[in-house]
C-alpha cells in the first residue's frame, strides 16, 4: 500500500512536509504543493486519515446521524459535511432506518472514534435497541447537539437546536395575504406534522378574517399514500375558482397539485399562488418553480455546527435555540 513515505522518497523531501501538503496545511510552498499533489495522483495515493486519527490520538471526526426517510432524505448532509470540513474535520454521515435495531451503531458510539455527534432528532426520536439514541450518547460521554423540528425538548438535557416550523408557516400566510391571498387551501395529510402546521396557518389567517381549508376535507375520496399524487388530486377534486393560495405540508404535494392545477388550465402563480416547505432541490425544476419553506437554512447548518464545536471546546451553550425558518420566493408565488 502507498504510503506518504513513499512520495518523500519519490521527491526527496520529509515525510512531515509531505503530509501538510496532502492536508493543506500552512508551512508548504505552492511548487512543492503542486508536485506533492501531482504525484500523489500519479501514485493513486489515498490519504488514510483514520490511520491518522489514530496516530494521533486525537479523533477529527464528527458524525452526522439521521433517519432513513420515506419521501426524502431528512437532512442536507451536504450542508453539514462542509461547515465541518471548513473546522479542520472530517464528517461521517451515517443514515439509519428507525425501523431498525440499529445495534451495529453502539460499538462505533462507543469507541470514542468520534469528537462530536449532531443527531436529526424529530419525533418519534431514534432509537437503538429500544434505548433513545439521546441517552446512549450521554452515556458515552462525546459532545452532542440534536437538531430538528419536531423536538420534544422537555424530556432531555442534550442542547438541541430547534426549526421553528410552526413560525415559518405563519411568516408565509402573512407574505400571501399581504400579496392578497382570502381564499387560502392547506395540502397535507391529516397526520400530527401536517396538523401542526396548519394550525400555525388557521391562526395567522384568523387574525385576518380568513377561514383556511384542510384538505383532508377530501380524505374520503383521495387514497394514495403519495405525496405527489395526493397534491395532484386535490388539484382535480377542488373548485380552482374557489382558491387564491395552496399552502401544502412539503415541496412534494406541492408539486403535485402545481401539477393537477396546471393540467387543468390553472394559472399558477396568476390565478392561485403556491407554497411548499423544505425546499428540495427539484422545487426549481418543476413546470413552475416551488416557492418553500427552507427548514434546513445555512443559518440553521452554522447554528448546529458551531453549537457542537462550542460544546467541544466546553464553552457554556444555551439548552434549546430556536432558527426561524427561510422563506425561498420563486415563480410559483411571484407577485410579477
């Protein structure tokens, strides 16, 4: 296997130097940079940097756990794994099913492998081997920050932070209104979440003299479990002349009933203005691109991020912090 010493040898120069270069340290010039980098790719080096960690004694790993979800993946690990890399370490995300015993993550947690943990904690919070995953990292004693927007925050002192969904919904009944939404429609299941969120919007409308629709006044007729397809029959079963703004659980049904509206001669966002929530990444390629609630904001990503280096560094951090959502205006709700 090649090893650093082997490029030294190759260039005649130190190991030591060898490696600051492969990890972009202060201290190299960019010639000797370039060639380190330039024969390394030659060589089909790969810079193994759990041998590293171990050497060193000093874990440079951060782990990001979520949940395996059935629609979408739940978080932008993406977004996590360069706020981490940008700190000098390295991020592992590891997506688990909820279904699952998980049992093969216990021995990993508690290795100390790891500096740090965040934890997509929603409701129902994960689990392993029946025991809350909160529980099992406090016992291991790594610093840990949850994350999410269905925290039930009361029942442990893990420091969370918090998406303040129910606020965001109300922020974007608000933007309608003022755009001159009245006769306002939410698309979602009639499931805990969805409630949730709609009842942000009731009220907001409420203080506005406006009474909002729930679709599952369509739950009866509309079957599908899909997002997509649920959103694209609410668009076929509602009077389009009776709605000026579709307020919808996620991206997903919102694309569906953008879908369903279109097909049936509805201008979108001339005639009913739409919304979703968590902006996925093909909310921009729809027919017409998904205005949305963007639950996992950079603001958010830093706040996670930089809770759980604090914590690392033992700094004192507040229990619960709470992130207002990010309102994405696109076509789809344009006022233009």
């Amino acid at each position: 296997m090649l090893t650093q010493k082997d490029i030294a040898r190759e260039l005649n120069i130190s190991r030591s130097l060898v490696s600051h270069a492969l990890n972009n340290r202060s201290g190299v010039n960019e010639e000797t940079r370039n060639r380190v980098l330039e024969r390394a790719g030659k060589l089909n080096y790969r810079n193994n940097i759990f041998a590293s960690a171990m050497r060193s004694k000093t874990s440079k790993f951060i782990c990001n756990i979520y949940c395996k979800g059935k629609t979408q993946i739940e978080t932008p690990a993406d977004l996590f794994q360069r706020q981490i890399n940008a700190q000098g370490y390295h991020c592992m995300n590891i997506c688990i099913d909820p279904e699952d015993n998980n049992e093969s993550l216990l021995d990993l947690l508690y290795s100390r492998f790891f500096a740090g943990v965040i934890v997509n904690q929603n409701n129902p919070e994960i689990t392993i081997s029946g025991e809350k995953i909160s529980k099992l990292i406090k016992k291991s004693g790594i610093p840990c920050v949850i994350y999410g927007s269905g925290i039930n925050h009361s029942k442990n002192d893990t420091p969370a932070v918090i998406i303040d969904v129910e606020l965001g919904y109300k922020n974007i009944t608000e933007l309608l209104i003022k755009n001159g939404a009245k006769k306002i429609i939410f698309i979602g299941r009639d499931s805990f979440t969805s409630n949730k969120k709609f009842k942000a919007v009731e009220e907001t409308c409420t203080l506005h003299g406006i009474i909002p629709k729930h679709s599952k006044s369509f739950i009866h007729k509309l079957n599908t479990p899909v997002p997509f397809e649920f959103g694209r029959e609410v668009a076929q079963h509602v009077n389009l002349s009776e709605i000026d703004a579709a307020i919808c659980a996620n991206d997903i049904y919102a694309l569906g009933f953008v879908n369903g509206a279109v097909k049936r001669g509805a201008k979108i966002p001339e005639q009913i203005k739409v919304v979703g929530c968590d902006n996925m990444k093909f909310s921009n390629f729809s027919i017409v691109q998904i205005s949305s609630i963007d639950l996992y904001s950079v603001e958010f990503v830093e706040k996670v991020v930089g809770t759980l280096f604090d914590a690392i560094a033992h700094k004192d951090i507040p229990p619960v912090q709470l992130v207002v959502p990010e309102i994405i205006e696109r076509e789809s709700s344009s006022t233009k």
